[in-house]
C-alpha cells in the first residue's frame, strides 16, 4: 500500500438525490464521507462491502476519501 494511505471497508454508497455519496468505514470504526468525484479514474461506483484504499483529505464539510481506489 503507498504511503499516506488508508484501507477501509465501503459501508454504503449512492446516497443523496445524484446518488453521487457515501461512507467508508475505517479500522477504527469511524465512518468517512466519500463522493463519486474522488473515485480513481474509470470508478463509477462502489458496493457495500467492498475493501477500498484511499487518503484522507479535507473538502469544504470536513474529512474526506480521497483517491480511492479497489484493494486487491
């Protein structure tokens, strides 16, 4: 894994009327935001349940997924 990021678990997602959000969960049981924006390029969406890697960055509402992408 690269340095700075982070591993989580997709809790939900296609939230919101766009169906554009959702939320990781982290090793330590908090949940992060994450919209479609931040997803690697060719990512559209993300199930429930999937394992994801990702850094953590600072939008306008506070902590953030950034740059997530599938673990494999």
């Amino acid at each position: 894994m690269p340095t700075g990021y982070e591993r989580g678990v997709v809790k939900d997602f296609g939230l919101g009327e766009k169906q554009s959000f959702g939320f990781i969960t982290l090793s330590n049981g908090e949940d992060l935001f994450v919209h479609k924006n931040n997803l690697r390029a060719g990512m559209t969406t993300l199930q429930p349940g999937q394992r994801v890697i990702f850094k953590i960055g600072h939008g306008a509402r506070g902590p953030q997924a950034m740059d997530v992408y599938l673990e494999e």
